[in-house]
C-alpha cells in the first residue's frame, strides 16, 4: 500500500485532471488523482474537439478514440433553409474529431500513470481543509471505506459541482445551462462528417440543439438551453426531424451543466489551483471545454510539479499563461451576451450575413474587431450587434 503523503493531489480525473496529473509526475514528484466515478467520462458529452486539442493533449489522433473524423461544421437558422456552412479545410484549420471521450481520457490516464502518476477510482473527496503548515488534509471515501490524505499542494479539476471551488474560491457569478444528450441508433444522417448545430428561440432558448455524427447511423444529439427545462426541446427537435430519427433509438440519455459565465476572477491562491470547469473556464457560445481545459490542466500540472519539485511555488504564473485562453472564453462571453438577445428573425437574417469564418470568429472570441466592423457596415445590425459588439471590445 502506497504511503498517504503526497506532493500533489488532483481532484477529478476529467480532461484538465487527467492532463494535470501527467505534467506534476513529470517532475518526478508524488502525485495522486482522485476521482469520485466508477470509471472515465461518464459524464455525457458532445465529445466534438478541433484537432489542436489532442496537440495540446500531446497524443495523436489514433483509431482508438477518434470515432469520426470531421470536415465542417453547419450552423442552422431558425428558418432551416437558412445556414452557414463552415469549411475546416477553406479556413485553414485542420481536421475536427467526435472522439469516443472514455476511450481517450483512458489514453489520458495511461500517459499519466506511466509518468509516475497514481489514479483512484471511485475516490471521492468529501472534505478537505488547510493544515497549519500550509499543506492540506483530504478526506476520501476510497472504494467504500475512508482514508485521509494528506497534499502539499491541491489541484480543483473536479468540474461545475468543485469541492475546492466551495472551501477555498468564489465564484460569484458563476452560472451554469441545463444540458441533455442522447446518443442515437439508426439515424439516417446524410453527411456524417459535417456535424451541426440548430438556434432559435423554438428550438433551444438562448442555446442550440447538436447532432454531432459518429456515423451515419449514430450521433450524439443533445441541447443546451437558458432558463427552461431541456428535455422537452430535445425530444421536439427529434420529432421534427424524421429525414434523421424516423427508426432511430437512444441508447443512453444523460444530463449534465455547462458553465456558460466565463473563467472567475481568481484561479489560484497559495498551494491550490482550480482549473476546467470547476474555474468557468469554458467557451461560453459554443460549451466547448475540452481544450481550453486540458491547456489549463497542463499549465497547473506543470506548476504544481515544479512547486513540488524545487520547494518554491509560481502559481502568479498560471493566469499570465492561461491569458490567450481567458480572452477567448471572455471574448466569446461578450458575442453570447448580445447574440442571445436576438429574436429568430434576427437570426435568419443573420444567416445571410455573416459567413464560415465570422461564425468561428464569433464562437471562439478570435476576430470579434473584423466581425464588428463587418456588422457595423449592415442595416439592421449597425447598432445591436456591430457597434455593440465593438464597445463591449473597448473599441
Ligand atoms: C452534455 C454536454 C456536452 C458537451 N459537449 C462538449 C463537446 O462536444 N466538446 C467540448 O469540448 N466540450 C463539451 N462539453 C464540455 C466538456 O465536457 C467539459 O468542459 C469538460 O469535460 C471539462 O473538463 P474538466 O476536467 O474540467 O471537468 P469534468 O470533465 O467535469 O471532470 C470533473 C471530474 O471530477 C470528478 N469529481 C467531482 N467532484 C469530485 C470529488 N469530490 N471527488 C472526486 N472526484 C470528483 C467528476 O466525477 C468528474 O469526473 C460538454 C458538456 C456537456 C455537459
């Protein structure tokens, strides 16, 4: 049996934890991940990723865990007559991927583990507290009975619900959408590498339904909406569209939140870093969290090893690091803010403005200036959204 005594202990051994837990054993220093479930990603999940993610996840796209490779990406207007096609290849990004999510947050964990890494399982972290020389006691139900652990330094990369968030942080603000995902059999899904996205008011109140293809006979379907119950627009969405569902099933039906207020003001304080979900540090017009969390994870483990490692903690570092992914997640923020005021009208005509690239600019918080100026020359859209959107920039 492994001592108790830890250099670096990880709560959540989701993307950022798992990713986190790698970079600290690097340094050769003691490190343990703690995660509550029976296994890896049980939570539900789009499992969509640009192919930049697995570079920063430093694993290649392999057969294993990549269920589908994706060429584009079609967001439709209320009017679904009305869309915007986005072209990886014309925009020059590389291929896109709807991963089998457990699979390769396994591939994660093996990469962590042969780094040095200890993970458990079915591991929840019920309390933990600071002692007197700066270190922390962590209280765990380990497979049925309880042990105390003891951490020089803590790690929160345990998603929207954050033990450490609760005892050491604030997230004033901080706000979360209901989602719902099926994944469905049998579909008739004409491009399977193009996976899609449905706005409007009828369909996902200030949120959006996605079919994300892993074939064309299956997808993960779900939707995310703001201040209504989701169930209900899913199983709409579904009826409405038999070309797809006619004779298909879904085979697991599960919910979960998405943080959709942006990072929180503070993400590390002395000996602790919150990173993921747990910070609100998520693309907030699209919900993507994958990325942004593994890039958190890998700065914090990094940190939290070297800390670990030489005896001197550098954790200012983190947020100056973290800084072209805080933009972004604030940039996105700002387009949220004023696309989800727009009525559906709004939003068909809106399709006819604004093209592939101003989508991602839009969605990602990249060129939101050259979105701006662009909105800012249209008739309806000058003051609403292109002015808007410029000032809320600082323009
Ligand atoms: C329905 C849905 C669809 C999504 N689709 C996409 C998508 O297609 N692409 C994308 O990029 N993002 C998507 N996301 C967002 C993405 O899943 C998250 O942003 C990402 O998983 C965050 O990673 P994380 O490691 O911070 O947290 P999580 O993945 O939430 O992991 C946190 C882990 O901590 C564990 N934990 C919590 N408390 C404790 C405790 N006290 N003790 C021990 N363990 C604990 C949890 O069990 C969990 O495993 C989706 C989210 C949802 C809900």
């Amino acid at each position: 049996m492994a001592s108790l005594s830890f250099d670096v202990v990880i709560i959540g051994a989701g993307p950022a934890g798992l990713m986190a837990a790698r970079k600290a054993a690097e340094k050769n220093v003691k490190v343990l991940l703690c995660e509550k479930d029976l296994s890896l990603g049980a939570k539900p999940c789009g499992e969509a990723v640009s192919g930049s993610t697995l570079q920063d996840a430093e694993i290649p796209p392999s057969p294993k865990f990549v269920a589908n490779r994706i060429k584009g990406f079609t967001v439709y207007a209320p009017d679904e007559s009305k869309k915007v096609e986005i072209w990886s290849e014309e925009l020059g990004f590389g291929e896109g991927y709807i991963l089998e999510k457990p699979v390769f947050l396994r591939e994660m964990a093996s990469r962590a583990v042969k780094a040095g890494a200890e993970i458990w399982m079915r591991s929840e972290v019920s309390g933990v507290e600071r002692k007197a020389d700066g270190g922390f006691k962590l209280a765990v139900n380990r497979l049925g009975g309880k042990v105390t652990v003891e951490a020089k330094i803590l790690l929160g990369c345990d998603g929207v619900t954050s033990l450490v968030a609760q005892t050491f942080f604030e997230r004033k603000g901080y706000e979360v959408i209901p989602c719902i995902q099926y994944k469905i059999v049998g579909c008739r899904i004409e491009e399977a590498d193009v996976p899609a996205a449905y706005v409007g008011g009828e369909v996902a109140p200030k949120g959006y339904v996605w079919v994300f293809p892993k074939s064309r006979e299956e997808a993960n379907v779900g939707v995310g909406v703001r201040g209504a119950p989701a169930k209900p627009y899913l199983d709409k969405f579904i009826e409405r569209h038999p070309e797809m569902f006619r004779k298909a099933q879904p085979v697991e039906v599960k919910a979960a939140p998405v943080p959709i207020s942006g990072q929180i003001s503070r993400i590390y304080r002395e000996g602790v870093m919150l990173c993921g979900d747990a910070a609100g540090q998520v693309i907030p017009l699209t919900g993507g969290g994958i990325h942004s969390s593994i890039v958190a994870g890998k700065i914090t483990g990094e940190l939290a090893g070297a800390a670990a490692a030489e005896g001197e903690a550098n954790f200012s570092e983190y947020p100056k690091r973290y800084t072209p992914w805080s933009n972004r997640i604030y940039r996105s923020l700002t387009a949220l803010k004023l696309i989800e005021n727009l009525g559906d009208e709004d939003l068909n005509m809106l399709a006819e403005v604004l093209d592939g690239r101003d989508i991602i600019d839009l969605a990602n918080g990249f060129n939101l200036e050259r979105v701006g100026a662009k909105l800012s020359k249209h008739p309806v859209f000058a003051e609403r959204l292109g002015q808007a959107l410029l000032k809320a920039l600082g323009g």
